[in-house]
C-alpha cells in the first residue's frame, strides 16, 4: 500500500461534529472513534498499479470481471475492487486477497460480522473517473460520489426521490443552479440508502430540506446533523472538478 499512498491513493479525515478536515501526516492513518476516513482515486492514476491491484482480488472477484462484456468497465472492477481490499488490508492487518467480504443487507457489501473486525465498516462508490471510499469504526456508513452533468434531464427523477419540501426549495432557486443542487441531493440521499441498506423507496421517504440551503452557501465541504430516524451525521464536499460526495454517518447507538 506505501507504493500507492500518495502516488495514486488520497485520503482525508473528517473528525464528526467539526467543520473541515485534515490528511495524514504521511503515515497511514488508524481508525479512532467518531473519524471518517476518506479515501479516493481516479482510475487514470490507478492504472500504472494494475499488476499489483489484480493480485490483491479474489478468485471469485477475478471470474466476475471475466463476465463483464466490456474490457474497460472489467479493468475498472478490478482496479476498484483491488483499491478497496487493499485499503481494508490496512486496517484488518491481513494479507488483502484474504480480506473476508460478505453481503449484508440487500446485497451491500460488508466485512463478514462474525469475523474479528466486524467493527470496521466501509462503503464504496465510483464514477465512470473516480473511487471514493468511506472507512469508519463502530458506526455504519454510506457514500456517494456523482459527477455533476448540466445537460441530465432531472426532472422525471426529481419526481421519484425528491420530497414535496424539497421540489419546493427547488423552485425557489435560479434555474441554472438547480441541476447542481438535485445532484447534491441525489448524493446525499444514495448515501444514506447504503448506510441502512435501504431500497429505492427510502429516498422518497427522507427529507433533507433543514439542510439543502447548506449545499448552496457550502459549496466546498460541511458537516450537518440530520434529524432522520435513524439520525445522520452528513459530510457533503467537492471531490474533484464537477464531481460531488457525500458521506452518511449513523449516529444511532452503534450496532
């Protein structure tokens, strides 16, 4: 992993309940209670590692890349699924190829609960450019990371996963700013559907409107606690030009 950190492998640390965040002084981070470890990578910077990433999958992660009828999309599976084992590798202290990877609820994948470091969990997203990747102990997470398109047609998906308070603010701001926000909140929402292993119908269910006035005046990163059942701690920032993340946080009892 020292080859990859930072040549092609950035991460940052999110401290819940602060503003900002900080990286590594160099060192490999450990997890510590209530951290957010960030990590991301564009798959152009991975591909120099190929060799090394495609050693780090398992067996059945290999096959499933050999299903994959387009050779660009395989390639990316595997740089992903190899930057993920090998980030978790870090923090489970195993060899990555071994990392135990199980499917929890409605297929996310998780570390396997009855292993030694159940209390390491982890979520993964990724653009056709990007890998992000969110790390923490003891409380479940989600992430998202989209990258923000002016010509996407969001309307007939705004009438799925937006709320009535929502398509209000919504019409309140300038038209040329609204894709911006709808990605935003599509990013947030897609969190924390992974974080509960929710299904689609969850998105419809959450509000976030307390908070969307927060994605305008914050364009760059902000914290914010969600008053959601279960309750959220959200980590909305721009991750790269015109790509946007969000993290979702549980900030429930721990599980």
């Amino acid at each position: 992993m020292d080859n990859l950190v930072p040549d092609s492998l950035q991460c940052i640390l999110v401290d819940v309940r602060q503003q900002g965040s900080i990286k590594p002084d160099g060192l490999l981070p450990f997890l510590q209670k209530n951290r957010i470890h960030i990590w991301s990578a564009g798959y152009e910077d991975l591909h120099r590692h190929f060799k090394v990433l495609s050693g780090a999958i398992s067996p059945e992660e290999r096959y499933s890349a050999t299903t994959l009828r387009n050779s660009a999309d395989a390639k990316k599976y595997i740089l992903r699924q190899g930057v993920l084992r090998i980030i978790l590798a870090h923090y489970t202290h195993q060899d990555p190829e071994l990392v135990a990877l199980v499917k929890g609820k409605n297929g996310k994948p998780e570390l396997d609960p009855q292993g030694s470091h159940a209390d390491v969990f982890f979520n993964l997203s990724h653009t056709s450019e990007k890998i992000l990747i969110g790390v923490t102990l003891k409380h479940r997470i989600g992430v998202d990371i989209v990258k923000m398109d002016p010509a996407y047609t969001f309307h007939d998906s705004a009438e799925y996963i937006l709320t009535p308070a929502e398509k209000a603010f919504m019409r309140r701001i300038r038209p040329d700013l609204r894709y911006q926000v709808f990605f935003r909140i599509w990013a947030i929402k897609e969190a924390i559907l992974k974080a509960t292993g929710g299904t689609l119908a969850l998105m419809k269910m959450t509000d976030i409107s307390e908070i969307i006035p927060d994605l305008l005046f914050s364009p760059d990163n902000s914290m914010k606690y969600l008053e959601t059942h279960p309750p959220f701690f959200i980590w909305q920032f721009t991750s790269a030009p015109g790509h946007y993340g969000a993290i979702a946080l549980d900030a429930g009892i721990p599980p």
